[in-house]
C-alpha cells in the first residue's frame, strides 16, 4: 500500500521561542529561507471547532519539533482576535492534547490525552480551573486468561474471581447535541490476568484471531456512567442526528478482514435503547463516512465510486430512509472528493479536489457549487449547530496556513492570530503552472524557482514525486520545498496520471501501468519546464515518498537523466511487498488481483524488474517500523544494486513508522528530533556531491 501524508486524496510548548504575532509584526521582519535547523522549529495548526456561542474557536497547534511535536489546544477569542494557550503537557509526556470539542452550551472543552497510563477523555471547564479526566471504567468484555488452553495454566480448578471494571483507554469521542451524552470508542481492555500473561511471557499471538474489539459505549456526563450500544466491533466512526435521539455508527470487521474484502457496515442505533441498534444494509461496505441531514431523512456517505477507480477514491452519496434508494450526487464530479461530508441543513458541504487547487463543493437542490475562500487550498471547514460563523485552515503556496472566520459562507472572511508557525518570516517562492499534453492527457505540475535563476543563469532542478499514487501535490505552503529552493534549486512538482483532482478516469489511468505512461507524464513535464524557464538540464535530480520513491526506483533503472535520485519508503517489488504490507486491498487493483495470478503484471509493475539497468547514484530512507512499504522493499533494492557496483545509501531510521518520518522529513512536527533533520542533511549533501560532478 502506498500512502503520503501531506498529499490530498485530500498539530504547543516553549510559547517564548514562538510567540503569538500578526501579519503586520511578521512584515517587519526581513524574509530568508529556511536552514535545515529551522524545519525543527516549524508548528502546525489544525481541527478548528467554533464554539456553540459563536465567540471563539478552539484549536490545535502542535509544539515543533525540536519541542517534542506534541499537539496542545488553543483558544482564540473572535472579539478581540487574541490567542492563548488553553492545555499544556505534564512533564515528562510524550504526547499531548488533541480531539478538542465544546460541550453544546460552551461550558466545557473535551480532549483526549495521555497522561500517565492510559489515554483519557478530559473536561476542561470554561469558568476557570484545571481539567479533570472523567471516571470511566467498565468490566472487560474480553478476557482470554480464562479461556480454555489459556497459558499458564491455572494452579488449582478454584472458581475464577467475580471480574472487576477496570480502566480504558478512549479512542474517539462524539458529543450528542443536546450534550447529555458522549458516544466512545473504547478498545477492549486488557483484564489483571491477561497482563500476568504478558508478564510470565505467555505471549504467543494467533495472528487475526484477537478477539479484543473496538466497541461503542454511551457516556453519561454527569454520573461518568457507560451504556454499551450493541453495534459489533470494530467501530470506527459515529455521527448523531441533530435532535441527540439517534446516532449512526460505521463498523469494520475485525482482525483484518477488510484485507480480504471491503467489510464495512452502517448501524442506526437509538440513544434511548441502544441495545437494539438496526444495520442498513443498502449502504455498500466500502463506506468511509456519514452525516445525518438536519431532519434526519437522509444519510449523506461517501462510499467507493461506481467508476472504476483504485480503492478509496469515493463518490458522495444519499440514501434515503423512506424508500431505502441510493443517489450518487457526485458522479459526473470532474475532480475529487476528499474527506468527511458537513451537513447544514438543505446542504450538504464536501472538500475536494479541483486541480492543484482544494476547496469546499456545496451540495443543494441537485446542484453541485464549489465555493470560492480567497487561497488556493482550504481545508477543516467547520461551524456550529446554529450556523452563525465558518471557521477554516486556508493556505497556498506563498502563504502559511491561516486561521480562517467567516460570519457566512461567501462574505468577507478574515485571519485570526495563532501562533506563529515559523522562527522566522520566510522568503515566499510563487508557483509557476506548467501545462503539457502527453497520451492523449493534459497535465500540470507546479514549478518553483529560486532567486538565483534568470536568463542568464540556469539553475539545477529538483523534481519532486507525490505518494500514493492515488494522491497529488496541491497549491499550498511546504516548509521542504522552501528549503530545497533555498539551496538555489528549482522544485518541480508533477500530477502524472493517477492522481487525485482531475476526475475519475484520470485517476484510473495507470491501471496495469504504474512506472510505465505515468512516468512518461512526469519526464515530459520536466521538458515542458525546461523548454520555458532557466533550468539546467545537465544538473536534475529527483526525490519521491513512498509512491514517489516507488517513482525513483522505476527512474532508476529506466533513465540516465538524472545526476542522483533520492527514494524514501519505496515500494519495490510488487509480489514481497503484498505479502509482508499492512494492508493489501489497495494494491491489487493495480494488476488486476492477487500478485501470485497475475505474475507478469505484478512484476512489470516493480522497480526491481529494471534494476539490471540502474546507473544513477540512489539514496534509500527508510522507517524501520514501517508496515505500509516495509523495511524489505528498500534492502532489496539496496542489495541489488550494491551487488551491480551501482553507488547506493541506505539509512534507517528506528521507531519510524512510514507517515511519521515523510512528516519529519518534509518539516512537519514530529516526537524525532532529529531523524528529519538528518534526512534532509544527507539529502542536501548527495545532491551537491551529484551536482559538483
């Protein structure tokens, strides 16, 4: 499976080192780019949540990554446009808050943290004073100690001890309307005698035979009292009707079996008789998503398209509870939908996907309208129930994400104060569209230009692949590409086929030919570029993540234009990554089924196949922990061609899982100090080797 943080399919410590400052205090500021230190001092801002009252907005804003990456929540009073810090870390935690809600009379804040053992649902109370966790407990619903076979044996045939409640971790949370009660999701918890297993090592795992599950409960908020909702586990998502009587819940089958095929199901249950929750099976199971319609009539999902399409990419639909029919109100999108539908009401509000651009689509009266914010990327748009402001996260790639407030949709929108995102005022890079034609497609990528390039002065060129491939680079701010082209080099950033926003059938193009046209798609663009602007065709390289670095391994042993390629988290051999990946539902819809039936273009399809051809110097960067592309998928790549005598690096990274370390990498927050700062050293260091040569 290949995945890429930061690509559309479309987080706070030390407040002295990055202060609060307003647009106005930052343009005092001479601009520079960014040094490889600074990328350790970058935060990030997410999850805006207006309050029920209208008067403010919670935030999230996570420290940098020289502070640890935790994520802490903010609050920005809309009256007078300041921000404060409203939750802080305990020393010696390594995370932080997050999963911020109002309670629906603005009274309190909710968020998740982990503090000490466990991770808690906390009630910060607006009044004044600390927040405190709430008391929730309950009798382990599982308890494999006392099974039959369980190891070590009980000593003596006594009856087992009456089981005790005990305390949970919660996974998520979703707060009823009408606040008197709180849906969670709560992990089976581990019983005293599973843990003297785990202590004696009686340890063994059968994989996918766990019977611990991820099961709903209703949470009182006064008395801390759990309500089991009989929906089966796993349950991976809720959403409540506006009213607070009824919640819908989306369930995933346990121990993996969505690896073999979608397994999803959709359950109405009663807020007021949750044991008898009912399943609407004309929902498809490749649902991701709902929201109710504001008088509960309707079910608005996002669900596999009906095109043909890799796995994931979704079309919006509305199932109608009077007849049980199904519209899909998205079909003929020319772009692509990309996260969580909002209701209001007669709307319904999606984000997508239009070009390199990303946005917000209203759905009303068989209409489709994009909606229009003032930046070339938009995203978390969010309000209230009462709909009296819109709140979002706006950015592109001259400017740094924003937090944005708007009292209606299309009226003047203005920025709030957060804290700043960066030590320093950045020097801005403007995106240049390139557009160019290749097997029958028009195609665009964004082209980036350091100071240095002018008519008389061509400068090397840094092409950038994006992950997934069902993924693509957006008009929106990249801490990485100011720093690559603070290096004085261009960064050119292509959409090949395959990628997300230009509709379906663009994005099922490279079926059965991944390294094949889409790479042609990429290597004419960087013509394109180079036929336009000061580029130096002698002096190119290329970098790519995960579909990226899948990118850079078919590169490699297809063409000899560039002078190093950098592949991190690359998929390498189709067959060996399908069996060891976490996840292979995506993948196989690429060659058509199972890698063991379809051999030829399983293999056609893998980087390894023309590694026999490899000349160009490689930089492998790879997460030890990695289950998405798996550490083996670069040691194969590693080992071929260092046994061919092709110069070949391969750095590993411990603990780094596949999205952390393209986070770290690519200069967002991360709990790693340091394996970010040291990719981006070695990557900086093997392009000027490539280039001095």
């Amino acid at each position: 499976m290949r995945t890429f943080p930061g690509c559309t399919l479309l987080a706070g410590f030390c407040l002295a080192s990055l202060p609060v400052v307003t647009a106005a205090q930052a343009s005092t500021t001479a601009a520079r780019f960014p040094s490889n230190e600074d990328l350790r001092h970058v935060r990030a801002i997410s999850q805006p949540r207006l309050s029920p009252d209208g008067r403010r907005v919670l935030v999230e804003v996570a420290d940098p990554t020289a502070d640890g990456g935790r994520g802490h929540l903010w609050l920005v009073d809309l009256q007078t446009n300041t921000a404060r810090q409203l939750t802080y870390s305990i020393p010696g935690q390594k995370s932080g808050e997050s999963s911020g809600a109002w309670m629906p009379d603005s009274s309190a804040v909710l968020f998740l943290a982990h503090r000490g053992k466990l991770t808690q649902l906390y009630q910060l109370p607006m009044s004044g004073g600390e927040a405190h966790p709430f008391d929730i407990k309950l009798v382990p619903p599982v308890d494999q100690s006392i099974e039959a076979g369980a190891i070590p044996p009980a000593k003596s045939p006594s009856a087992a001890a009456k089981p005790q409640p005990v305390e949970v971790n919660v996974g998520r949370f979703f707060i009823s309307p009408d606040g008197r009660a709180i849906a969670v999701l709560i992990r089976d918890p581990q019983t005293p005698g599973e843990k003297k297993e785990q202590t004696e090592k009686a340890d063994a795992v059968w994989v996918d035979h766990n019977p611990h599950g991820t099961r709903l409960y209703l949470l009182d908020p006064k008395s801390s009292k759990l309500t089991p909702v009989a929906v089966p586990p796993d349950v991976a998502n809720v959403a409540w009707t506006r009213r607070g009587d009824r919640l819908l819940a989306i369930a995933e089958g346990m121990n993996d079996v969505g690896d073999i095929a979608p397994d999803r199901t959709v359950w109405i249950a009663s807020a007021s008789d949750p044991a008898h929750p009912m399943q609407i099976k004309a929902i498809p199971n490749t649902v991701e998503t709902a929201v109710w319609s504001g008088d509960a009539s309707q079910i608005d999902f996002l669900a596999q398209s009906q095109a043909d399409t890799p796995p994931g990419y979704s079309d919006l639909y509305q199932y109608t509870l009077a007849d049980q029919s199904i519209h899909d109100l998205s079909a003929d999108f020319n772009g692509t939908l990309d996260g969580a539908p909002l209701a209001d009401g007669d709307s319904i509000f999606e984000p997508a996907q239009i070009g390199f651009d990303t946005t917000v689509v209203r759905y009303a009266a068989g209409r489709a309208e994009p909606l229009h914010f003032g930046t070339a990327t938009v995203a978390q748009l969010n309000t209230n129930a009462k709909y009296t402001g819109w709140v979002w996260i706006g950015s592109s790639a001259t400017q740094l994400p924003s937090l944005y407030y708007a009292s209606a949709l299309g009226q003047a929108a203005r920025s709030l104060n957060t804290p700043a995102l960066t030590p320093a005022v950045w020097t801005p890079i403007r995106s240049h569209l390139v557009t160019w034609k290749n097997g029958g497609l028009t195609l665009q990528g964004m082209l980036y230009l350091p100071p240095q390039a002018t008519a008389d002065h061509k400068v090397p060129l840094i092409v950038n692949v994006h992950g997934g491939p069902t993924g693509a680079f957006a008009d929106r701010w990249s801490p990485f590409t100011e720093f690559l082209v603070g290096q004085g080099w261009a960064v050119f950033e292509a959409n090949p086929r395959g990628s997300t926003g230009y509709g379906a059938a663009f994005a099922a193009a490279n079926k059965f030919d991944m390294g094949g046209a889409d790479l042609t798609d990429i290597m004419t663009g960087v013509d394109a570029a180079l036929a336009k602007y000061p580029l130096d065709a002698n002096k190119m390289a290329l970098i790519g993540y995960s579909y990226g670095g899948e990118m850079a391994g078919f590169m490699e042993g297809k063409t000899t234009r560039f002078k190093a390629i950098v592949a991190g988290a690359p998929v390498i051999d189709q067959e060996s990554e399908y069996g060891t990946e976490n996840g292979s539902w995506y993948d196989r819809w690429f060659y058509g089924g199972f890698p063991w039936t379809h051999s030829d273009d399983a293999w056609k399809q893998s980087a390894l196949a023309y590694a026999g051809h490899a000349k160009t110097p490689l930089l492998l960067l790879q997460g030890e922990s990695d289950r998405t592309d798996p550490l083996g998928q670069s040691e194969e790549m590693f080992r071929a061609l260092r046994q061919q005598g092709v110069p070949v690096d391969l750095i590993e990274y411990p603990r780094e899982d596949h999205g952390p370390l393209a986070m770290g990498i690519f200069g967002e927050p991360s709990p790693e100090p340091w394996h970010g700062f040291d990719g981006r050293q070695r990557i900086v260091n093997f392009f000027d080797k490539a280039f001095a040569q």
